[in-house]
C-alpha cells in the first residue's frame, strides 16, 4: 500500500501512539465521527461493513466494530 500524507493527527488527552492489533479492543474515545476515515475508497481499502468504520490512529486505519470497539483490520503506516 502506498503512503499518503494526511492533516496533523491531534492525539485524545493521554494518548500516544501504539500499534493496535487485530483482536485489540479501542477506546471509545476513538469511536467518534473526529476519528471516522471516510475516504477509504480512495486509498484502496474496502468498504466497511454496516457498524464498523475505518478509524484514523495516528499513521494508522484501524477496521473497527463500532459496537464493541474490536478491531478487524488494520492497514499501518497509511500517512505520514
């Protein structure tokens, strides 16, 4: 996958970064439209499933159930 460069990502209070997993469990301050990645046909990812979204973290998307916060699939180092 190719990298694209993206607006400053602005960090929740208390976050850093960290590479979330498959199968991790993000925080729901995540789980908010602010974090919501909309343009996932752009970068060649697939549509996200009904309930789940494509999250930004960072350099990150994150597919994520938006029901329990379980992530399903990640593409990492997407921007910079």
């Amino acid at each position: 996958m190719h990298r694209f460069r993206a607006p400053r990502f602005v960090w929740p209070t208390g976050f850093a970064y960290r590479r979330w997993t498959v199968g991790a469990f993000l925080p729901r301050v995540f789980l908010t439209n602010a974090f919501f990645w909309n343009d996932w046909w752009s970068l060649g990812l697939p549509a996200p499933p009904p309930g789940f979204a494509w999250v930004r973290v960072g350099p990150d998307l994150l597919l994520v159930d938006l029901t329990s916060g379980r992530v399903v699939d990640a593409a990492w180092g997407v921007f910079f």
